[in-house]
C-alpha cells in the first residue's frame, strides 16, 4: 500500500509536469480508452505529442479543466474503495494501476511504453492509439472529414466521430455504462442513469474542444440506447453491504482476509420467555428491478443475501 501511495504522489507531480508542457491532445469524448495489448496493432504515444507549434493548443487548454483529466486521481484518491473494486475482479491491490487491466481500461491511457497507467482518460483514450495516425492526420489544411489528413487519420487508427455519430455513443457506453456484475455487486455505480444529451454537450467544449457547437443530431439519445443495447442487460443487483460474501472467479490469491457472512440467528427456545424489543425502521439498499429475465439463481442469492443484511442490521 505505501508503495502505491508513492506512486500516487510521483504519479501527480508527473500529471502537473505534463500540463505545464502541453498535455497530449485531449479529445476525452467519454471514458473509454483503447486498452494496451501485446496485439495492438498501433502505438500509444501518451501525453506531449500532439500539442506542437498550432497542433490542438486550444484542446490542451480545454482539457485542463475537464473531469476526464482527473480519472486516475479518482482512484489514488479513493484507495480503499478501488482497491475493493479491483478485488471483486479478480485484480490484486499490487497491480491496481498496471495497464490494460479492467481499472485502468477506463480510469487511464495505457500506454505502450510504460507498464503503470500514469495519465486520466486522453485523446488516445477515444481517438485511438496515435501510432499510426499522427503523421497522415497532419496532412492538409482546415477541419472536416474531407480533409486529407481525416481520411488518412481514419484509415491508420483514428475513430471516425465525424461521420459516425453512433461511434460516439459506443465510447461513451463503453465506460459509462458498467455491466459487469462483480463490479457492481461490490457498489460499484452502473451509469444507467448517465445523462447522455447533457454530457455530450459538456465534453464539446465548444470552442475550444469541439469547432462547433453540438447540433440536435448530436444529441439523439437514441444512439446511447441502442448502445447500451448492444453491450448488455443488467442483471440483480446485491446488496452492497454483503458484497464480501462473493468472491471473483479466478482463485483467491489476494493478500486481504476472506471474510464469511453472519451466522444465521438461533431459534429460541420453546421454554423460555423474551422481551419483545422495538426496532425501528431499517435503512436498506432499494429493491433492484425484477423482469422475466431475471435468472432465479440470481434472485435466490439477492433474497439470501437481503436477510442476512437485514439481521447484521438488527441483531
């Protein structure tokens, strides 16, 4: 832990050093990053490389004070909690922050040459890896996708998000809308109720972000429906307060305690007289939505769980 929180301070001053000398070019549409494998066809540059001479001044100015800029932050600050998160899948602490793993696909930009996440969410985070088309995309002059440097962008790696207005959604669902239920089992939010129309119009940050300012079309939210579609259902949810009784798939090989649920309470015996005692309301989670597929072994074990926490919290 206390080599973490080294990291976490290093890992700042390196975030502050990035800014003062132009940050890479931060077009963070959404959290979703391109994750960092040994199959990834391009490489992934990282912060300094596209804010040259009049290369995305403007979009530098405009990230430094975006939320997308401080994702990694979020985690350095909330170590217990992300760290529990990690756990739930699979993920030990001592790896928290190692690229490509599921934390860092969303909270970072893996980059190809260092083996721990060091930036928040960037260009390359939604754009793509800029390996391939930072060179073409410089060709010719002005904005648009007739561009040839837009076509030739595309054609090396970059993310169409001018002609495909559902590619957007896509990145924005691929991080704001969270379906894996070990994630969520352990609190983790959903982002069902991610506000869509309203982001979108934040993240363009017209005009220094976008060049335009977002039309109707920008903002169907139609398309953010259809993607979440698309990545999948959510499923029960359990309670949050029970989450340590499930554990990730893969072998426990974590250095934190396995803890057991509480004993069921005993019955009383037949001969024995107790004093009723008053309890008053009980603060629980809400009730998740129930539909025809809801798996009944999910509802069995929400139910099973529901009654332990409502005895944990009335004995």
């Amino acid at each position: 832990m206390d080599g973490i929180r080294r990291r976490k301070n290093s890992g700042t001053d390196r975030k502050e050093a990035g800014v003062s000398k132009g940050l890479f070019c931060y077009v963070g549409l959404a959290v979703c990053v391109v994750q960092v494998s040994f199959g990834q066809k391009y490489e992934t540059l990282g912060v300094g490389s596209c804010v040259t001479g009049d290369c995305h001044a403007s979009e530098n100015n405009w990230y430094k004070n975006d939320p997308h800029k401080n994702t990694l932050r979020t985690i350095d600050d909330n170590l217990e909690t992300s760290n529990g998160y990690a756990r739930a899948v699979g993920i030990q602490s001592k790896d928290l922050y190692k690229t490509g793993n599921l934390c860092m696909a969303c909270h970072a930009t893996s980059t190809s040459r260092s083996k721990e996440a060091e930036d928040g969410v960037s260009c390359e985070s939604c754009h793509g890896a800029g390996g391939g088309y930072k060179e073409p995309h410089q060709d010719g002059k002005g904005g648009g996708p007739g561009r040839p440097g837009y076509v030739k962008g595309v054609a090396s790696g970059m993310a169409d998000f001018r002609k495909n207005k559902q590619l957007v959604a896509n990145t924005c669902v691929g991080c704001h809308y969270i379906t894996n239920d070990a994630l969520r089992t352990a609190g983790h939010k959903s982002g069902d109720d991610f506000k869509y129309q309203a982001k979108i119009a934040k993240v363009a940050g017209y005009p220094n972000h976008w060049k335009r300012e977002p039309g109707e079309d920008d903002k169907v939210k139609a398309r953010f429906e259809n993607a979440k579609k698309e990545k999948g259902p959510l499923a029960v949810v359990l309670p949050t307060a029970s989450r340590t009784v499930q554990q990730p798939s893969v072998a426990q090989t974590d250095d934190s305690p396995v803890t057991r649920p509480p004993s069921p309470p005993r019955p009383v015996a037949a001969n024995r007289v107790t004093t009723p005692v008053s309890i008053g309301p009980v603060d629980l989670p809400p009730f998740p939505a129930v539909t025809d597929s809801t798996r009944l072994d999910s509802l069995l074990l929400f139910l099973k769980l529901r009654l332990e926490l409502l005895y944990e919290k009335t004995r």
